[in-house]
C-alpha cells in the first residue's frame, strides 16, 4: 500500500501544480499576448526608423517642391524631407514601452533593444529633426547614434 499513496499523492500534487497553472494561464494570458503584440508593434516602429536612417546615410539630392498655385518651389534636400518623420516616432516609442508588460521577459521573446536605450533613442529623434539646414554631418552623426540604440 506504500508504494500505492506515493503513487496518488505524486497524481494529486500534479495536479494542484496543473490545476494552478491553469489558472495563471487564464489570469495573464491576455496580459502576456497583449505585452508580445505591443512588442511586435514597437519592433516594426524600430524597423521603419532603421529603414529612414538607411536612406538618409545615402548622399543628398536637392529636390525642388513646386506649389500647386503657381508659386515658386522651394528647393531641399531630400534628406531635410527625410527628418520631417523622425519626431511623430518619438511618441510611438514612448507609448510602445509604456505599454508592453514584463519587457525585460517579452524583450528576449521579441528581439528588442534594451528599454534604456529605446529611451535614450526616443530623447535624441527630435534632436535630428532640429538639425540645420546646412548641416548635413550632424544629422547623418546623430542619426547612426540613434540606429546604433535601437540595434
């Protein structure tokens, strides 16, 4: 009979531990899939900056935006038509850490960069945008600082 109570406590405790897991399961379920969904939605936000920055590094064009009522265009380079979009990602950052639970765990599951330096990268975009127009240089340095933290 010894061997026949190890047996049903071995079965019993099983099934406490399933029974508890279970639960948890259904407690943070939604919880852990809306923080990995966030998390993926944060890594295409960082895609899309690493993707602006990849363009900007290429040499500038000037580009001449002509006005629909006859007014003479404005010449630009295409890198200053570039950094227009770099400030509304600021917010998209910002809100994607805010929102995921648990990143330090999700981070691992979602290959993300550290919260720190999505921090830091989220405080240096609207630097980029305040860049002269002149000075190309500082805008290409402080973009590759920005696509080196979100790496």
């Amino acid at each position: 009979m010894a061997h026949l109570s190890g047996w049903i406590s071995h079965v019993v405790g099983g099934g406490v531990v399933g029974y508890l897991g279970g639960i948890l399961t259904k407690v943070y379920g939604p919880v852990a899939k809306y923080s990995f969904d966030k998390a993926n939605e944060l890594k295409e936000v960082i895609v899309k900056i690493r993707r602006e920055i990849d363009a900007l590094e290429a040499p500038p064009r000037e580009i001449t935006i002509q006005s629909s009522t006859g007014v003479p265009g404005v010449s630009l380079s295409d890198w200053q038509v570039r950094i227009i979009r770099f400030p509304e990602y600021v917010l998209d950052l910002k809100s994607g850490l805010e929102l995921i639970r648990w990143y330090p765990l999700i981070r691992h599951l979602v290959p993300l960069p550290s919260k720190k330096n999505i921090e830091e990268a989220a405080k240096l975009l609207p630097q980029l945008f305040e860049v002269k127009r002149e000075d190309y240089q500082k805008a290409l340095t402080t973009a590759k600082k920005i696509k080196k933290l979100l790496a």
